[in-house]
C-alpha cells in the first residue's frame, strides 16, 4: 500500500508540472507512433495501448536485415524480453505464454522463427499493431498480461505497386493492386529465408574434407523459414465490404551425422518443425452513420515436432537397429466473431458483441523401434496422443460516455464460458476506466480489468520454445486470473513533447509451475499431476517522454518494477521471479537532415535476469559396517529460495542508417546499415556455479556469447 501510495504521489506531481507547461501552444503534426490512444481519439478513456503505425517499424535499425514488430514492443516500459535475442515478452510481470497476439483478428499461439530472432509477423504487410498492457476493453479476453493486435494492410484499388526487400538472411517480396479497379484489390506479401545458400556450400565443403582425409564421416543440415500473407477486399458498396485474410508460417530445421566404413554405419539425426496456418473472412456492414456490424468466421492451427532419428548396422555382428521418436503439438481451433459499434448521441460510444471458440488440443509422441539380429527381429510401434477438446464462449458490452468535456467513464463487462472434459466454468471479468480532462493539454486516467486465461503452456523449461505444448484448463487445472489496477497522466506539450506517466498494481491466481524432473518436455499423460498452483503480483511505475519534429524524433522510456511469485511446494514465501528486472531504461532517437539520411540510435539498459544458485554445501558423513567402518561422504546442495541471484546488468548499443535515393523511373531505393550491440557488451545469456574449495563457498560465472552483429540489407519500392 505504501508503494501505491508514492506511485499516486508522483503521478499528481507530474499532472501538476504537465498542467502548467502545457498552457503553451503547440502547432506540431501528430506523430505516427502514440503512447496511447490519445492520438487516435482525444476523448478515449484507454491506459496502456501503445499504437504503432506499419510505417513506422521498417524505419531506423533492423536486425540482421530485418524490421521486426516484437523487438520494437521489448524496447517499451513494462516489457521484459527475457532470454537476448529471442523474441520474448514479459508484460508488466507476466509469462511469455501470457500475451494474446492476434493477426487480423485471428489468435495465433506461437510468433516466432529462427526460434525467437524474428517474428511472424512481416512488416511489410503490416498496417497498424495496437499493443494492450493494461486497461483491456471488454472485447478482448482469453489472456492476463498483454494483447497485441496486428492488422495488415488492403491492397490499393487503384494501381499496382510493391516493395522487394534482402537482409542478411531473407528475402522479401510484396505486391498489392487492384483486380477490379475502385472496388476489389490485394495484397500478397512473401518472406523466406536463403540461408540454405550459404550452408549448403559449407556442408559439401565439410563432407569433402572429411573424405580427403580419408575419414569415413558425413554431415548433414539445413534450416529454412518462410511465410505468406494474402489478403483479398472487395467493397459491394460504400457501406459493406468482404476482406479474406490467409496466413502461412513454417520453419524447418535438420541436423544429422553418419559413419560409414567397412565394418558398417551409424546415423543420427535431428530435427524440428512448426507453423502457423490461419484464414479468416470479414464482412463489414454500414448499417447507419450511428451503427456498424463486423462478422468474421476464422480457423487457426498450429503444428509442431521434434524428431530424432538413430540407425545402426553392424556387418560383423549381424545386427540392424532403427530408432524414430517424435513429439508432436497440434492445436485446431475454429471460431466466430460479432461486434457491433453504435452510436446513438453525441454522449454514448456503445460496442458489443459475441465470440465463440472450439479448441482442439493433440499433443502426443510416437516411437518407431526396429531390431534385428542373427536373422530375429524385433519391432515395436508406440504411439501415445492426449486429445482434449474444449470450447470457450463469451459476450461482452463496454460503453463510452460523455458526461461533460472534462468526465468521461468506461463502462465494460464480459462474461466468458468455457468448457473441457466435463468441467464447465463461467467466469465475469469486469472493465472500467475513467479520464479527467485537467487541461485542454493534460489528463488523468484510471482504469481496472479483471482478465481469465484458459490455455496453460507445458513447459519444464524457462524459456518459451516452439516445441512447447499447450493444454486448457481442467477439472483440476483452473483457468490463470488477474486483475490490473492502472493510474497515469497523459500530457501532450509544447514544442513536440509528450510524457506520460502510469502506476500499476496486477495481482495473478492460479498460475502453475512444472514440479517434476526436469527434461525437455515434461510428460504429457501427467501433466495436471506435475504442476503445482501458486499466485503471483506485480506492480511499478511507467515513464515515457517523447520529442518530434520534422527532422528529429527521440524518446526515453524508463520503468520501476517489481514481480514477484508464491508457490508454496516450491518456497513458502513469495520470492522474485526471474523477469524481476528492477529498473529498466531505453534511450532512442531518429534524425533525418534531408531526403536521403536517417540515422537511429538505441540504448537499453536493464538490471539482469535472475537464476537460482545453491548458497551452499552441505557435509555429511555415515559409517558403512560393510567397508569396515570407512566413511561414505554424501553432500547436498542448499539454496536460500527460487531465483536468489541476478546475473549482471544487461545495457546494449543499436546504431542503424538508412540511405535513400530515386532511381530515374520514380521507384524509391533504400541501404540500410545497422549494428546490434555496437561496442560489443557480452551480456550474460547464461551461468554456470562451482564450489570453491579454498573460499569454501560457491563461485557463479556467467557467460555471453552475442558479440556486435552488423547487418546490410536493400529494398525497393516500384
């Protein structure tokens, strides 16, 4: 409470200094990225949205070659990116699996390839992101922590044109136009990666080594990603319109050894695939200038597997043996959309609607065993699959309204029904938020969301991995909850600045941990059994300053945060959870002299991540009347609590350069140069602990091995 007490102490503070400032005019555009939805709409009650403009994600650095929508949310207050490189997002003390990302209104489960350097989403294509930290409308639900919300791009109705991209490892190509000129048009956007180009060659260059030094070796390996986006509008009239949306991600990976020689051969191999494949229709009604409807049927899967393959066969001995295991994830889900916005005056801003959702989870593993041996044999099939099906149902009704030009109040409720193997839950999460117009510039807002999430991800690791199954809630398992209390201070200033200020409070229930042996994958046919329940809270403070004008854009964004866990199995007091960064800090800044430079600089720093060590070594000694009395020595770990070390604090450099030029027919060229982490800071992704026998305590050492990564890249626009 007292916290909360100085976090509502600062925020007045800063509504009274804002309040005084922002008095002087300002004559600046608006930006193209906004804090919040004051942009968007002036008289919105929303906290917490972030609105980024697709124009503005392929501006500035990009990574290895390529803009990337997750990268750009870790570089906001109150995210974590976790593990470096990946693409993590830790919202306001919550987990990875946590978010509910959307593309065209359809969820998708997994976002990431090249596990985690890049995203699914293809800036290209993209038109808008609004990312959710806190505040949620009613018409959003199913996750705790955060909603981002992707919307691509319809085609020009009018003429064809497109953008052909190469970055470091893949390729891009877009092409929108019209098929029936001011009435249907598309949108195709294409990405895949060529690394296969370059280790192609290696490999062949390795497996000839190997045989020029008469060595009996093989190797084998590939990689390669890809997705595809369509997009199909066509307006019957000025009132309706019909959009089809089409999504395709897959990634690919292989590696394997083999041995050959006289006496016989020996193979291993591995590899894994996932994807997402999602399609959904919109159609649009106009119904009035005061009602519109929006229906949209949708279908999401998402495909993955591990696989590891041995094979071994030996003359001499007469013996043949093949091993094939498989983990498999498959997730189906089909729904329905509804939402209605009407607006009957000039005071009420009304939005409801309905949802439903069938889910169809098929998580399972297979093994292939064949043996042979002096003319026996032996196979042996093992398939083992847990389905569970579910269904998720809500309606939701939230109301914007316009006391005077100062009081306005969101009203919202959603009431959300699930069902899964006999157990059927009903569940209200109500949603309110307030504004008070201090000053024709500054406002205060407030606002509270109760959120449920029915989806658990299967995991022993602390990482979030492609592999990763997913399981709803059960009879046994219950559905996560929180409830996210928000307060800020909204202020757009003079001379292009604008700040803003948030405190928040999120208390979560029902959150499970993994409290088995530790392997890849926990098992599957136990997992309700291997998780223990436990809660967890969060809560800090949010500072966001921005400057733009014409030529310069820069910002600074820093949080003050806390996240912590209960689990009693675990540890019977709360104690830190790894994401527990207690402050984090990110400078940016673009400046464009004229038509042809933009440079970009990013600074983050963050304190480190958390791990759990042992503090120390515990001596034991008992007599074994077997060993004529000779000691046996059994030692033991100690630990204090979960997460009782943080590494060492994590700060990077990012510098980029876009070099633009006109060829002679019209079309726009753009270089750009960038470096990740520019002076080189090896921030640590991993540690490792050993007992010192001289300081007779445990000494930690932490490792990085990500060093500067430059990039180039070329796009054309035609």
């Amino acid at each position: 409470m007292r916290k909360l007490l100085i976090l509502a102490g600062l925020l007045l503070c800063a509504a009274a200094l804002a309040q005084n400032v922002g008095e002087m005019r300002d004559t600046l555009q608006a930006s193209r990225v906004s804090t919040d939805a004051q942009k968007r709409e002036d008289v919105a009650t929303q906290t917490s949205l972030t609105r980024i403009d697709g124009s503005a994600i392929g501006r500035g650095f990009a990574f290895l070659g390529s803009p990337d929508v997750i990268k750009m949310l870790q570089q906001l207050p109150g995210v974590a990116s976790g593990t470096e490189l990946m693409s993590g997002l830790y919202v306001r003390g919550g987990d990875g699996s946590d978010n509910l990302f959307l593309l065209d209104g359809v969820p998708m489960y997994q976002v990431s390839h090249l596990i985690g350097l890049f995203s699914s989403f293809n800036s290209d294509i993209v038109d808008n992101v609004d990312f959710y930290k806190g505040g949620f409308p009613a018409r959003y639900g199913g996750r705790m922590s955060s909603v981002v919300d992707v919307t691509t791009r319809e085609g020009d109705c009018e003429a064809v044109h497109g953008h052909f991209g190469l970055g470091n490892i893949d390729g891009r190509l877009q092409l929108e136009g019209p098929i029936v000129r001011g009435k249907t048009s598309f949108n195709v956007s294409l990405r895949r990666t060529w690394m296969e180009t370059l280790t192609v060659p290696l490999i062949a260059y390795a497996n000839h080594t190997y045989r020029k030094n008469g060595d009996d070796e093989h190797v084998s390996g590939h990689y390669l990603f890809g997705d595809l986006n369509a997009k199909l509008a066509h307006r019957f009239s000025p009132r309706s319109k019909v959009v089809l949306n089409f999504y395709r991600g897959r990634d690919n990976f292989g590696a394997g050894n083999s041995t050959v020689d006289k006496d016989g051969s020996e193979t291993l191999g591995i590899g894994m695939i996932w994807g997402n494949t999602l399609g959904s229709l919109d159609w649009t009604v106009d119904f009035s200038d005061a009602l519109t409807m929006k229906i949209t049927p949708y279908y999401s899967r998402y495909k993955s597997q591990i696989r590891a393959q041995m094979e071994e066969d030996e003359r001499d001995d007469d013996f043949y043996m093949s091993l094939d295991e498989r983990i498999n994830t498959v997730i189906r889900d089909g729904g329905l959309n509804a939402s209605f916005v009407w607006n009957p005056d000039g005071t009420h801003t009304v939005r409801f609607g309905a949802t439903g959702q069938y889910h169809d989870y098929s998580p399972g593993t297979s093994e292939r065993l064949k043996i042979a041996q002096e003319g026996q044999k032996y196979e042996n099939k093992d398939d083992s699959t847990v389905p569970y099906h579910g269904g998720e149902a809500a309606v939701f009704f939230e109301d914007e309204i316009r006391f005077t030009d100062r009081w306005r109040l969101n009203l919202g409720l959603r009431d959300a029904v699930f069902f899964s193997v006999g157990k059927t839950r009903n569940l209200l999460e109500p949603r309110v938020a307030a504004k008070f117009q201090a000053s024709e510039r500054v406002s205060l807002r407030a606002s509270y969301a109760a959120m449920n999430q029915f989806a658990h991800q299967i995991s022993s690791l602390y990482i979030d991995l492609p592999i990763n199954a997913w399981m709803p809630s059960t009879a046994l398992i219950k559905p996560m909850h929180s409830d996210q209390y928000t307060m800020g201070v909204y202020a757009q200033l003079p001379a292009g600045l604008e700040i803003t200020v948030e405190g928040w409070y999120k208390r979560m229930s029902h959150l499970y941990e993994y409290y088995g042996p530790v392997t890849l994958l926990p098992p599957l046919t136990s997992w309700e059994r291997d998780y223990t329940e436990g809660r967890g809270r969060s809560y800090g403070g949010e500072f966001s300053l921005e400057y733009r004008t014409e030529k310069l854009q820069a910002a600074a964004y820093y949080t003050l945060s806390w996240s912590q866990r209960y689990f009693e199995k675990i540890f019977p007091e709360w104690y830190a959870d790894r994401n527990d960064n207690r402050h984090k800090l990110t400078l940016t800044a673009s400046w464009r002299p004229g038509k042809k430079f933009e440079l970009y600089g990013g600074w983050t720093w963050h304190t480190g991540n958390r791990i759990t060590f042992p503090t120390s070594l515990e001596y034991h000694s008992e007599w074994n009347s077997y060993e004529e009395k000779e000691a046996l020595y059994l030692w033991g770990k100690l630990y204090s609590q979960p997460n009782n070390v943080k590494l060492p604090d994590y700060h990077r450099l990012d510098l980029g350069l876009n070099f633009h030029r006109t060829t002679r027919r019209g079309n726009e060229v753009t270089w750009n140069l960038s470096f990740y982490n520019a002076y080189c800071r090896m921030n640590p992704v991993a540690a490792s602990v050993e007992w010192n026998e001289k300081k007779q305590e445990y000494v930690a050492t932490a490792y990085g091995v990500i060093p500067i990564v430059p990039s180039l890249s070329y796009s054309l626009k035609f």
